[in-house]
C-alpha cells in the first residue's frame, strides 16, 4: 500500500515515461507498481479535463476503451434517474465518447491516491463541472479502478465512481430546493 499527498503524487507522475500501457508489462509484474499506478491516475486526469482533446482522446482511449469495460456509480445512477445499480456505460468506446463530448473542466486535484496489486482508490476534487462560471467550485469524488496487468491494452477493467452528485446537479442546472419541515429544513434565525 502506498499513499501519496498530491504533491508527491505529482513528483512521481512527472518521473513517468509517457507511452504505451504495454511498455508497463516490461519487466512482466503480478502487482501493481507506484509508477503504474500514478500513470493511471495521470492518464485519466488527461482524459477527464479535456484540456487537450487530442491527448485526451488518446489517454481515454490507452485506458478505458476495451467493450467489456464496465462502469458503475449510484451519484451517476440518481442524476439520470436511472435505479441504483444501473451500469453507468454500456461499453468502454462509449464511455471515452461520452466523457469528450462534455464540456472540458477548469481543473482537476488528485487529493489522494490509494493502491494494492490490483486496484487503485483515487480521491479527487474536479473543478469547472458544468462550465467555466462553476471553475472554483470543487465537485469531490472518489474512483475505485480495477486493473488487469495481464492485458495487452486498456488495463482498466471497470471503475466505481461517487461523487458529490448535489454539487454536480447544482452546477448543471438541477434546481435544488430545501424541504418545508423536517430535520432538514432551514431552522429559522
Ligand atoms: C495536444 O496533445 C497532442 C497529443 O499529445 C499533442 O501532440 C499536441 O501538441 C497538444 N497540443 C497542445 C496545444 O499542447
Ligand atoms: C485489493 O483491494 C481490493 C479492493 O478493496 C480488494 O478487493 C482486493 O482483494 C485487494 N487485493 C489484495 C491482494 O488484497
Ligand atoms: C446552487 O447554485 C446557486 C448558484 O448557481 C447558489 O446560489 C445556490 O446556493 C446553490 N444551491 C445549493 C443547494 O447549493
């Protein structure tokens, strides 16, 4: 287990050699190395921010656009109204186009980063969810990433996603009202 504060992160995702996920299987390993994983989180901090479309689209598709990639998340599952459980994306193709074509972030922060052999925990803060007005308000989420390093390409097998899901609706244009009565309800002055 490894833990690394973002500026340590940061340190070690510049120390990577950028390329081809197939270059991490030489040496061949059965377990997940610090370097590996930092690539990961890089590669999909790339690709989530959308900063660069071009990159981005080669960073999504070096990780995530094998078919049988599988995504789920309840925050994503209570925004489209969809039940709980529902898988979040049909397929790891459809999962890269969905993320280009959402307006690119203002910023992403790696809080924390997490992993053993064969899972990476990510917490993260993305700023600039749903347009440049939202770039300094941070939507705070967590990423449980499964890999396999026995793949040939798109080492990512699935992700579990949560996040902020009322800051996210907020900042979409959701219109979020306080209940009347209740434990929730705004205590007069
Ligand atoms: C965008 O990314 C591509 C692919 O990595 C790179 O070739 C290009 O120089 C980048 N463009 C800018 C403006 O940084
Ligand atoms: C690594 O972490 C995941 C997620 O908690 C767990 O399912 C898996 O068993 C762990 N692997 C080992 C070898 O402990
Ligand atoms: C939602 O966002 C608006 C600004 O667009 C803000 O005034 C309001 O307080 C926010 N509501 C909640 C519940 O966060």
């Amino acid at each position: 287990m490894k833990f690394s504060t973002a500026l340590l992160f940061a340190t070690t995702a510049a120390a990577v050699p950028f390329g081809n996920w197939k270059q991490w299987k030489q040496p061949s390993t059965n377990c997940l190395t610090d370097e590996q994983a930092a690539y990961i989180n890089e590669l999909s901090t790339i690709f989530q921010l959308k900063a660069n479309l071009t990159a981005a689209r080669l960073a999504g598709e070096e990780l995530f656009a094998a078919e049988e990639y599988k995504q789920y998340g309840h925050s994503i599952n209570s925004l489209r109204g969809d039940a709980l459980g529902t898988l979040v994306e049909p397929s790891g193709t459809q999962y890269v186009e969905n993320v280009l074509s959402a307006p690119p972030l203002a910023r992403i922060d790696s809080l924390a980063s997490l992993h053993n052999c064969t899972h990476i925990m990510e917490h993260w803060d993305f700023y600039g969810v749903g347009g440049p007005q939202n770039a300094n308000i941070p939507v705070r989420g967590f990423s449980l990433t499964k890999v396999d390093l026995t793949r040939e390409k798109q080492p990512v097998v699935w992700r579990q996603v949560e996040f902020n899901s009322m800051q996210w609706a907020n900042n979409t244009g959701f219109t979020i009202e306080f209940p009347t009565s209740g434990p929730y309800a705004p205590q007069p002055e």
